[in-house]
C-alpha cells in the first residue's frame, strides 16, 4: 500500500509539473499575428496646380557692349566733289562707344574726330570739257589738315527686347550729331560744319541697320538654358529624398536697363515633386519664350512621395523603451514600423518584449491638423488577425493602456522636420548654378496641405513661400 501510495503521489506530482510546463509554455509563448494585407489605394488628390517661379534676373551687358563695339568701323571717309561751288571730302575717326543703359533703351555715345578738305569755285565752263572747268583758280582750304583733328559728338538710342528664340531683339536711331569745333572757312564765307553734319550722319544712318545687326547675334539661351537645366535635374535633399521642379514653360518680362546691366525678371512654371530616388525621366529642352504674364514672388505646390521608414522611425523614438503594466504583466515597445496601408488606413507593426514578447498590428486612419502641421492616429485600433490571436494567448492586452500608448506615440509634430527641410532647399537652390551664373534665395515658409496614405509611401502637398534670384 506504501508503494501503491508514492507511485500515486509521484504521479500527481508529475502531472501537476507537465500542467505547470504548459501552462508556462503558453503563458511565455511569442505572439506572432499574421500581418494583414495591404491593397494598391486610388489617388484620390486634386490635381496639382501650376507654380510659377518669379525669378529676377540681372545681366552684365558689358561683354556684349564690347563685342559691338569691335565690331562697328572706327573709320569713315566721304566726298563731294562738284566743279561750281563748294567741293569737299572728310574723314571721321571715331572713339569708343560708351553705353548706357535707360530705361527700357540703352543710349550709344561717341566722341569723334574729324579732317576737312574744301575747295570752292565760284563758275565753271563745259565748252572746253564736258566736264566743266573752273574759269578762275580754284580756293582750297581745310580743317583738321595739319592741325588738330576737330571734335564731334554721336549719340545713338536702341531699344531691346527678346525674341521668343532668346535672342535680342533691337531698333536703333540716331539720336544726336553735334560738332564741338565748328568748320567754318572765312576766305569765302562758308560754313562747312552743317555740310559735315549732314554727310556723317547719313554715313552714320547707315550704321543703324549694322548695330541692329550686330546686337541680333546676342543669344542669351545658352546662360538661360543653364538655369532651365538646373531645374530639370534632381536635387540631392540630402535625407530628404530628390526634389524634382519639372518645368514646363519659362517666360520673360520687358528689360529695363541701369547702366551696363540689364534687368528683368523670368517666371518659370513648373509642377515640382520630392521622390525617394532620383527620375529617371528624360528633361525637358528649353522652350521658346511663352508670353510673360507679371506673377509675385516664390509661392509653389509641390507635391512628396515619401516611404514611411522617416515615420517608423520618429514614431519608434517617441515609444521605445516605454514600459506599460497590465495586470501584473509588464511589457515593453521596442519598435514600431508603418507596415502599409488599406482602405485609407496605416497599418502599424509593433514589436515588444517583456512577460509576453512578439509582434501586434495596429490601423487607423492618419488625420493631418493643418492649423499645427501634426499627424496622429485618433482611430487606431488592434488588427482583426492581431486581436483573434490575443484571444487565443493573452486577453489581457485588450487594454486601452496599450493602444492609447502607441496612439500617443503616433502623433507627430511635422514642424521640426519641415523646418529642416526648408534649410535644405534653402542650401540648394544658393550657389553657382554653372560658370558665372548664381542663384540665390530663401523659402520662407512651408506648410502641407494635405496628406494621403499609399500602399508603400506616404503622399504630402506642400505650400512653400519666398524667393529667387539670379544673376550672370
């Protein structure tokens, strides 16, 4: 009966063991919850405006300036020669031109210098040439000859604009001739300076058409081109992912001219975007000018692609580590990660450790406060597969501890991050865009608009405000 006695004791014991190994079993056992499917979400998002990029633009036109000066005659000779009167031939040296710019015209200034030779007959015969034949001798006379050249003074006005191929565009006058040291010959009384005026300046006439000519060779598409191409191509955010301005037209105002430089302003009109990776999308070339209508300042939609690792990790920093105590049962978050998305909502994928360890899923419905720039999550719930599994293992963590902990977790102020972001394009868009052309400028604000989930990434629209500026 002893031995009947232990037997029957050691098998109680041994059960009572085996019921406290299964029981330890399941009570440690890793939760692990199928994820639940995410699904391909229509963009339902209102189409992108088009922005426009007002960009001022100064231009030093002295290289062009110079380029027309060495390129118009520095010499210029004429004669008259008659057999009764006045017979005359000159020669004009000019200097160089200087400009200056007006307006909306740029005013061409000469000094000049000139000689004068006369001679003068008071009556002529053809009976002995058929020609005629001065009967008297002839008077000569002469300004300039042997003597210091005589002054005179040429102004030109030219007015620019641009053709739609980016090339000037110009119309010139003579605006001025006026001789500083006068012609005049007393020995018979004649004023040759008006007839030296009035044959440079047919001479000089004839130039308008040269100038034009000239300034029509000026092309300014290639330093354009370069500033459109800076906008075609992907800028490194560094972190941020690769902003993209995707231009579609460029137009250009009147220019006004100070001096030697040209001013006016460029409105681009893009439809810019900030992907994970750079487009493999070929640039578009530079069109021709569009016809320019006056917008104010940097004010651009731009619309981001963003993966969700930037969210995961920001949710996971303000949650890992967190310990919640339910029922005498400790647990502890040491990640989350945004899983994807369905019907509009994200799925979050929590790992934790503790006296129960393994994986839960969470969804809600992202809700942007676009008056605070703050996402959060205000409807997240446990996943229909993560709640089936707790039933099974632990009903103790159907508690609001646990999912008002991880909701917390998930409100997200945005501000910080879009104010490092702002400094990064600021960083972009300073600097030498290509040789002797800078860009510079500040966006000042960013603001997002609206917010969409996707199945692998998150859609912003952005507001950004400020400006740009360019000079060659």
């Amino acid at each position: 009966m002893i031995i009947k006695s232990q037997i029957k004791s050691t098998k109680t014991r041994a059960h009572f063991a085996l019921v406290l190994f299964v029981f330890s079993f399941f009570s440690c056992a890793t939760i692990n919850p199928e994820a639940p499917l995410n699904s391909e979400i229509s963009l339902e998002i209102p189409p992108q405006s088009v922005s426009s990029i007002k960009i001022p633009i100064k231009l030093n036109l002295k290289p062009y300036f110079l380029e027309t000066d060495r390129s118009i005659p520095y010499r210029f000779k004429g004669k008259e020669q008659a057999c009764e009167g006045v017979s005359y031939s000159y020669k004009f040296f000019r200097g160089p031109i200087q400009f200056k710019g007006v307006n909306n015209q740029i005013l061409f200034d000469v000094n000049g210098k000139y000689s004068l030779k006369l001679n003068y007959c008071p009556q002529c015969t053809s009976i002995f040439n058929s020609n005629g034949h001065c009967i008297v001798p002839r008077i000569y006379s002469s300004c300039g000859i042997d003597e210091p050249l005589r002054k005179i003074e040429v102004g030109y006005t030219t007015k620019i604009g641009l053709t739609n191929d980016y090339k000037l565009d110009s119309k010139t006058k003579l605006r001025a001739v006026k001789a500083k040291s006068p012609c005049i010959v007393s020995v018979f009384e004649y004023d040759a300076t008006t007839t030296l005026k009035e044959e440079i300046t047919v001479a000089l006439q004839d130039l308008e058409n040269e100038i034009d000519s000239v300034i029509s060779t000026v092309d300014l598409k290639p330093e354009l081109a370069e500033t459109w191409n800076y906008f075609t191509r992907p800028i490194d955010l560094e972190g941020y992912g690769y902003m993209h301005m995707n231009p579609s037209s460029v137009s250009i105002s009147p220019i006004v001219f100070k001096g030697d430089t040209a001013y006016f302003n460029a409105i681009i009109e893009a439809k810019p975007s900030i992907l994970t990776n750079p487009s493999r999308k070929k640039p578009a070339d530079l069109p021709n000018l569009s016809e320019y209508e006056n917008k104010e300042g940097f004010d651009i939609t731009m619309d981001i692609f963003s993966t969700y690792d930037s969210l995961s990790s920001i949710i996971t920093n303000n949650v890992k580590g967190e310990k919640i105590v339910v029922k005498k049962n400790e647990i502890e978050f040491s990640q989350i990660k945004i899983h994807g998305a369905s019907d509009r909502k994200l799925h979050l994928k929590v790992d934790f450790i503790g006296d129960k360890k393994g994986t839960l899923f969470l969804k809600g419905t992202p809700t942007f406060d676009s008056d605070h720039q703050k996402i959060q999550f205000d409807d997240l719930i446990f996943d229909v597969k993560t709640k089936s599994a707790l039933l099974k293992s632990a009903k103790w963590m159907f508690d609001k501890k646990i999912t008002n902990a991880i909701r917390e977790a998930s409100k997200i102020d945005l501000s910080p991050y879009l104010d490092s972001l702002k400094q990064e394009i600021n960083q972009s868009i300073n600097g030498e865009v290509s040789k002797g052309i800078f860009m510079n400028g500040e966006i000042e604000s960013i603001l997002i608009n609206l917010i969409h989930p996707m199945e692998n990434q998150l859609f912003l629209r952005i507001q950004s405000v400020g400006d740009l500026k360019l000079t060659m």
